[in-house]
C-alpha cells in the first residue's frame, strides 16, 4: 500500500507516475491539501501540463483517526460517477474522473478549480442566493429520478452514519462533554438524551434508514458538500451515496438551512419546490430534518454554528417536534 500525505515526497511522486496518474516527464509544480476532507485525504496536483485531484480512503475518517472507516468508500463514490455520468444535467455538477487504483484506493479526477464549500452559511460569512438553492434542488430530484436498482448496497458506510447520526448523539454517556463546544451545551443535550418517547422514534427511523430504498442519494447532502467554484454551484464527496429514502437527502439539506438560519419562508419555498416536481412523503420529511438537527447540534459531528445556546436550545425544541409531530 502506498498512502499519500498533505506533503509530496519521491515515493509518492513514484507511484503517481508509475500509476499513469502523471507523465513521466511532467514535473510537479504544487502539491497542496484540497479542502479540509472530512472523510479522506485529498490533495490538488499542479504540474506544468495543468492540474488534477487525487483522492485517496483510509481505514479511518481523515477527520477523527480515532473512528474506523470502510475502505471501500471510493468504490462507492466511483461507482456513483458512473451512475450519473451518462446523465446531461447531473454530470454539469460533478468533477470527470479520470483514472481510479482499487489496490491502493485512489481516485484521479477532474480539478474543477478553486472554489469553497458552502460552510461559511453558518457563521454568516456567506449568503446563498434563491438560484443556488434551486440549482441544489435540481440536483437532488434528477438524482433521485434516475432508475439505478443495481447500486452497490454501501451497507458498511451506512452503518457507520448510523451510528452518528441515530445512536450515538442520544447517549447519555458517550464520552463526548459537548461543554468542550460550548459551554451549557452539555445541560441542553441532557434533555433529548433522556427523552424515551423521543429515541424510540428516532431509533425506528434509524432502522427505516437502514433498509433498502427506491431512490439513488447522495447521502451526505449538507454545505460541506457544495462548492462554488467560478459562480457556478457543483456537487461532491458522495462516499455516503446509497439507494434510501429520497426524503433523507432533502432532509439533510433542508435542516442544514435551519442551522444556517436561513428565512424559513425560504425553506418552505424549497421544500414546495422540490414536491412540484416530484414525489414527496412530508412527514417523513420532518422526521429527518429533525434528526439531522439534532446530531448536528448535541453529536460528534459539529458544525461551526456561531449562533448562542438560546438559538441551538429552540433549535433542538424545533427538531423534536419535526420528529414527534
């Protein structure tokens, strides 16, 4: 196995070149971390011939070492290029790939140029405008659309969100002071971790998400996902992409539009967008929205929310009664 690092040295360089990923004769000019890459290690490679992106699963999230992580991630996330590439509008927000090693779990694609994610939504830094929440839409019913009964199952990737996004985040003893985050968050935590009404509706929606759906996901459908490279919107990071309910992807990102306290007639208005041009299950919806909230707000997965206790505290009130009705 050859693993790569932020920082190029001669056997990576080798193995880019004995891969094809590299011309023998072309010379590296800049080789740089790509993104923060929650999940896997990515790095942008400039030569004097131009630039490419190699993107690279460990055994573990890039992010926290600490948790284990299937290595077959970037199968599933070649596999979900190959499912939509063949598709006109779907394949205008992706990067091409170019080349792909399955002994050592690297992924060659496309440099779609310098951009940033969307994440800059949620301490205000950044604005998202009416056409880029449609465009995103627009994504996400085109995919969901698509016929793709063969999609790998990604049963291991689905498990491990499981966890995160269903179980972990409502233990009342999970090694996590969520006072290390922000003081008095911990206390809040306390009162949906102790909540059995609650987790038991939270526990049977885990395991609706866990079966087998009808529609192809992106599965990870939040800003860190969003890029916005050259005013255009694109879409990346599908490692999480599996066959569920179409409810989850929108769920996800229309709880992500609540954390980022954007307008809720805005939220509604997508959420209106979205069911005018396809099927839609609303209280289901909820259900998800209400649990991505949640493990957004008291789990490991954090997300730079600048907002103060009193807004996360109404938040997770919100989020409860999406689940509960």
């Amino acid at each position: 196995m050859i693993w790569l690092n932020d920082e190029l040295n001669t056997e990576i360089e080798h193995y880019l070149k004995d891969q094809g990923y590299l011309m023998p004769d072309e010379a590296i000019v800049k080789y740089e971390k790509a993104g923060e890459g929650n999940m896997n290690l990515v790095v942008r490679i400039t030569t004097d011939v131009g630039k490419v992106i190699v993107k690279q699963s460990r055994p573990y999230v890039n992010k926290f070492p600490q948790i284990a992580a299937p290595l077959n991630r970037i199968i599933i996330e070649r596999q979900y290029y190959l499912a939509i590439k063949n598709n006109s509008i779907l394949k205008k927000y992706t990067p091409e790939i170019f080349d792909f090693d399955d002994e050592n779990y690297t992924l060659l694609m496309e440099d779609l140029g310098q951009g940033s994610d969307y994440l800059g939504l949620y301490t205000g830094h950044i604005n998202i405008s009416d056409k880029e929440l449609f465009l995103l839409l627009d994504y996400i019913i085109c995919l969901h659309g698509l016929k793709n009964s063969k999609f790998p199952d990604n049963d291991e990737m689905k498990a491990l969100n499981h966890q995160h996004i269903f179980i972990y985040p409502f233990l009342e003893e999970n090694g996590f002071n969520l006072d290390s985050i922000q003081p008095g968050l911990q206390q809040i935590s306390l009162t949906y971790k102790k909540d059995e009404s609650l987790k038991s509706e939270i526990n049977r929606i885990g395991i609706r998400y866990l079966q087998k759906g009808k529609s192809l996901l992106h599965g990870d459908y939040y800003p860190g996902s969003w890029l916005a490279v050259n005013k255009k919107v694109r879409v990346i990071d599908p490692e999480f992409a599996f066959i569920g309910d179409q409810e989850f992807d929108l769920g996800v990102m229309m709880a992500n539009l609540y954390m980022a306290a954007v307008d809720e007639s805005r939220i509604e208005e997508c959420i209106n967008y979205y069911h005018s041009r396809s099927r839609l299950d609303h209280e289901l919806l909820s259900k998800y929205i209400g649990v991505e909230i949640l493990r957004r707000v008291i789990g490991l997965a954090q997300l730079p929310l600048r907002q103060d206790l009193n807004f996360k505290s109404a938040l997770c009130n919100k989020a409860r009664k999406f689940i509960l009705g």
